[in-house]
C-alpha cells in the first residue's frame, strides 16, 4: 500500500513525458512517500509468490472485467 502514491507519481510522469527527481519536494500528500521520501524504492529480497497459474487468472479476470466496460459510440470518419 505504501507504494501506491509512488506508482501513480512515476505513472503520471511518464504519460506526461516529464522527468521528476527521486527527491520529492514537500507537498500535501508527502507523508504518503515514507520512510525514506523518495520516489523510487530500493529492490527487497522478498520473493515473487505469484504463481504461473495465479497470475494467468487474474490476467483473464482483467480481460473480463474490462470487456464489459461500456465503450464509447465510434465516430464515423469521412
């Protein structure tokens, strides 16, 4: 959960083609980006208990979910 406010930090840059600086200034939400108030984290040793199989269902569970979102009428070009 504490990596939440990171994720969509890095996101946002992304999709908005901006470079940020791994120090974060001070803001609102800043208290979201402890312990250390950097934008990126350092790699754990924690190991990947996803399995094969687990992630493949979550994958069709998204595709799923996602197929029965309402799309928008298409604009008929000309």
């Amino acid at each position: 959960i504490r990596n939440v406010a990171r994720c969509w930090t890095f996101e946002t840059a992304v999709a908005l083609g901006v470079d940020i600086a791994n120090e974060l200034p001070y803001n609102d939400y800043f208290e979201y980006f402890g312990p250390d108030f950097k934008l990126h984290i350092s790699p754990s040793n924690m190991t990947n208990q996803n399995t094969s199989e687990y992630m493949d269902k979550i994958k069709t569970r998204l595709y799923e979910n996602l197929r029965m979102i309402p799309h928008a009428p298409g604009v008929q070009m000309q």
